[in-house]
C-alpha cells in the first residue's frame, strides 16, 4: 500500500533519514497513531475497520491513523489493502519478512514510525473493543497520564472472553508472577497482560525496548517508566475469527522475557548468575560422581566434570541473562570465551580444592562446592566483560 495513504500525518517513511530533533515537526496535539500487529488475522480485518469507522467520529482536525504490523503467512496484507479503500481514515500495512521479537517486536516497529501525539496499541482479534480507543486517549488527556490500560481486573472489567478454565488460570497466574517480580514497576497497573493500551508518544524511547512475545506493555512500562498510569476497565471479548496465538511456545518465551527484564540492571544480572551456577552444579557435581566412581583421579574427574556444568551454565545465561547482548558476537566466539573463562579458573579452583581435601580433609564434593563460590564474583565480572560486553562500532558482527 502506497505511503500517501498517511499524508498530512506521516510515521517516518521507511529508509528515509530521520530528520535532527531540532528540525522534527511537533506532533499535532491530540493526535493518534493506531498500531495494530498481526500474525494471520484476515478473517478479523473488514470486521475490525467497520467497527473502528464507527468507533473514531474524532473532530476532522484531530488526526488518527492506522498501522498494521504484519508477520502474516498468508493473505492479510492483501485483505487489509483492499479493506483499507473504504475507510475515511488513513490506513497503511508495513509487512515484515523477518519477525524479529513476534507480535511485540512489531509494536517497537510500529512506535518508530509514530509521529503523532498519542499510540495506541491493541490486538486485530476484536477480543479488545475497538469503541474504548477515544476513551483511552480521553482519560490520558483527562487525567495527564503517560500510559493508560485498558484493563481486566478493575470494576467494570471482565476477561469472559478467555476461553476454558486453563487459559484463565494462566492469565491470571502470569498477571501474578510479573507484579511479584515488579512490584513498584507494575504497581497501578492491575492487568500488566493487557494487550490493549495508549500511550504518549514522548514518553516512549523505542531504543529501550528489546521485546520478546507478545507482551509488550510490560516490556514499555518496565523499560520506559511512565510517570503516570491511569485505568480504563474493559471487557475481554470473544475471538471474531480465527485461532489463538497463546501457545505452550509463548509461554516459554513470556517466562524467558520475565527473566530478561528481572535482570536488567547489573546487580540482577549478578544475582542471577550465582543463581545459574548454583543450579550449574547440579550436572557438575553429577558429573563429577560418575568420573570418581568409575576409578578416574579426581583432580582429573574434576577437569572433566567441570565441561558439563559450563555447558549448562552457558546455554541458561544465554536464554535467561544476556539475550539482548547475544548480537555483538557470533555464538561460537561466546561459547569458546565463556568457556575458556569458566575452565581458567581451575587454575585458582584445583589448587584450591586439593589444598581443602588434602591439607584439610574436606570431602571431594563439598570442597569442590566451596571453591566454586569463592570464585564467582570474579568469574561474573569476567563473563560480562568478555564475553557479552558490546564492541566498538563498525566491529559488530551478527550472531
């Protein structure tokens, strides 16, 4: 679909240069950016601009535009263009070939080419109803908030349209466990699940944002910090057509985001590190009592046995602690440093341990585990800045 479709209010046209702040025309006030990203949603699309068309009777001076963000597989592009010609609003699709971040990587791409005063995100599913989008940017204007959430869970609001027992319990457990991990983050935002929302477009830097699923609102109010949240309570809709994208999958990519927005700040990452290598001597110290019980001498045994811990230690930092720095260098140059760093501390470690055992009979197992604590502040802070560290422009190299 053609780029004028978004005149006189374009988002940044794409591989154009952005222009320097300075020269950036301000946003018109009040003005709407609709994103909208979807993953196989043709069924929805005619529905869901027939209900926006009733839903946006804004004054003509006020702009709103609306962007899909398609990762589609099939032919939703197409039926959104076609849809696209009987609406009296601008509407445009920017299909990505490479869906980098699922449905919360297309909102970032989304924001970064907002250029009005207002974003509002929601789904294509028409499980959120698209009459609440005026009201959302209504109460931000109305109470000064930076980020306001459609949500479930506040009076008025109803999640009906979950489907099953099972798919509520998730919710709600997911709901649960975010706002224990965040309490002071999360806290006036009762449904941080929510996949509907509106947000100031200044209080968004989308170099922050490194998203991972389709829970982008935690991600926003986690990274960018608004300084004021207000509510609007909705209801859960049913699915119009179509399947769900909640899968098994997701949840492992939701619980793995937790992890990496938990650990974020250095402190956290060092927490969770010593985490991961206590849970790394597991297969260790497993190791370890095979090689010992076979005859194999355990200064030798504990050689060995170390490769099955860092293997583990490796893979779990890498999912849980460092995805967002896996990027500045290829994966075999971080296994090979992280394990040239994890096997070079037998230096310090083996002396020590035959010092404990044999100086001051300290069982092979509980010496082992003593040493390992000892170095871990050191190994820490050499994994962070040899191994995932970024490297100096015009040197990045993709994983």
């Amino acid at each position: 679909m053609s780029e004028d479709l978004w005149a006189p209010y374009v988002p940044h046209v794409p591989h154009a240069p952005h222009l320097p702040e300075a020269a950036a025309e301000a946003p018109a006030p009040g003005s709407v950016t609709l994103i909208i990203p979807t993953f196989n949603e043709a069924g929805n699309i005619a529905e869901l601009l027939s209900r926006l068309a009733v839903a946006l009777p804004l004054p003509a001076h006020l702009p709103v535009s609306v962007l899909f963000v398609d990762d589609s597989t099939d032919d939703t592009p197409a039926v959104i263009e076609k849809a696209a010609l009987e609406c009296a609003f601008p509407v445009a699709v920017l299909h990505r070939e490479s869906p980098e971040g699922g449905l919360g990587g297309a909102v970032v791409e989304g924001i970064g080419r907002a250029d009005t005063d207002w974003i509002v995100v929601m789904d294509a599913d028409l499980q959120h109803p698209p009459h609440l989008v005026p009201e959302l940017v209504g109460e931000g204007a109305r109470t000064g908030a930076d980020l306001v959430v459609a949500s479930r869970y506040i009076a008025g609001g109803s999640r009906a349209g979950l489907a099953g027992s099972y798919r509520i319990a998730v919710s709600r457990g997911a709901t649960w466990l975010a706002k224990g991990l965040f309490p002071r983050t999360l806290r006036g935002i009762s449904d941080p699940m929510s996949g509907f929302f509106a947000m100031r477009r200044s209080a968004v830097t989308e170099e922050a944002l490194k998203p991972l699923g389709y829970k982008i609102l935690m991600e926003l109010a986690v990274r960018c910090r608004p300084a004021r949240v207000a509510e609007v309570p909705f209801v859960f809709q049913e699915r119009f057509a179509g399947e769900s994208k909640s899968t098994a999958r997701e949840g492992l990519r939701f619980l793995t985001h937790l992890a990496s927005l938990r650990s974020a700040t250095p402190l956290a990452r060092m927490i969770g590190f010593g985490l991961v290598g206590l849970s790394g001597f597991v297969p260790n110290l497993a190791a370890l009592w095979m090689l010992t019980h076979t005859g194999m001498n355990y200064l030798l045994a504990e050689v060995v046995a170390n490769q099955a811990g860092v293997l583990w230690n490796f893979l779990l930092i890498e999912i849980l602690l460092f995805r967002d720095r896996r990027r500045h260098r290829p994966w075999a140059d971080r296994l090979g440093r992280f394990t040239l760093l994890a096997n070079a501390d037998l230096l310090l470690r083996i002396p020590l341990i035959a010092v404990l055992v044999g100086t001051w009979g300290f069982g092979v197992l509980s010496a082992t585990a003593l040493a390992l604590v000892t170095t871990f502040v050191l190994r820490f802070a050499a994994t962070e800045a040899l191994v995932y560290l970024p490297r100096k422009a015009g040197r990045k190299q993709a994983s």
